[in-house]
C-alpha cells in the first residue's frame, strides 16, 4: 500500500483504506499510533519511514507556523509538520523527548512532529467510524475516521489533506 492508499476525508468509514478491494472490510491495516498532550492520533504504518528523536532543523523564512522548517535526512530535506499547531493547538516547545515520525507522502518525504509514538495497533476497515458532522472543524479536515482500540480512541490523520 501506498502513501496515495490513505483515505481522504471525503471517504467515509466505508471507504477507509482505498486498497482494499471494494467491500472488503475483513483486512487488517495497522497504524503507528502516537499522542500530541492526551490525543492519540494514527497514521498508516505503510507511509511510515522512520521514527527518529528531535534534532535541530533549519528554519525557512516565511513557511505557515506548522511549518517547523526542513531537516536534512541523509540528503534528502525534509519539511517538519509540528501537528499540534497544524491542529490549532499552539506550538510544540520541541525538547529531544520529542519524536519526528518521517512518513512518506506520495513522492515527498515529511516529518510530522509528536509528542511520543505509543504503539502499532491492527485493526478491521469496519472498525473504522467516520468524524462525526457534528464535530467538524479545521482540526478534524484532517481526519479521515476514528477507530476504539482497547478502550481508547484513534483519530486517523489523512496525510493528503494534512498537507493541503
């Protein structure tokens, strides 16, 4: 599966993981879970790269503040996402606690800035429930479903609409 594998927001539940065949809800996906403060997010293990801890990066002039600057990655620069403010929160105050999970996002290459990586957890597509309308907001375009694992939930980061 690819980055381009990740569902849109548009996708329902329903049509979570678009490589899985049509009406085929029995496949597992898993996902790296991770939290930003007591949210626990997740994205496709299969666009997932590396995880690495926080290290200096170089700051570019004027990039959107969720923009954190770029990271050179064995040659490759690589733009931060620091997901807390992309999601409205305020800016991390990164610290070398902090982790850069590097996912790969059709042909570019992006770290999204977390708190810590909790677990990869398997699950069902019909475990996946769409964002209720309800809660709609610029924090949840992001969004492409949520998931209960073992009590807790997940909410989906649509890596598509994440970096639109």
């Amino acid at each position: 599966m690819t980055a381009q594998a990740i569902a849109t927001s548009e996708q329902s539940a329903a049509g979570w993981n678009a490589s899985e065949p049509a009406g085929d809800k029995s496949i597992a996906t898993e996902l790296i879970s991770f939290a930003i403060g007591s949210d626990q997010y997740g994205v496709d293990i299969m666009a997932v790269r590396e995880i690495k801890g926080w290290s200096e990066i170089t700051h570019l002039p004027k990039q959107p503040d969720y923009v954190r600057g770029v990271l050179n990655l064995r040659g490759v620069m690589v733009p931060i996402i620091d997901l807390r403010c992309r999601f409205g929160q305020g800016l991390t105050e990164a610290t070398p606690m902090h982790i850069v999970i590097i996912v790969q996002v059709e042909d570019m290459q992006v770290g999204l800035l977390a708190d810590r990586v909790l677990d990869i957890v398997s699950f069902e597509a019909s475990q996946v429930q769409p964002v209720p309308r309800a809660a709609q907001s610029a924090r949840i375009d992001f969004l492409s479903g949520l998931v209960t694992i073992e009590g807790g939930m997940i909410a989906i980061i649509d890596l598509h609409h994440l970096l639109s």
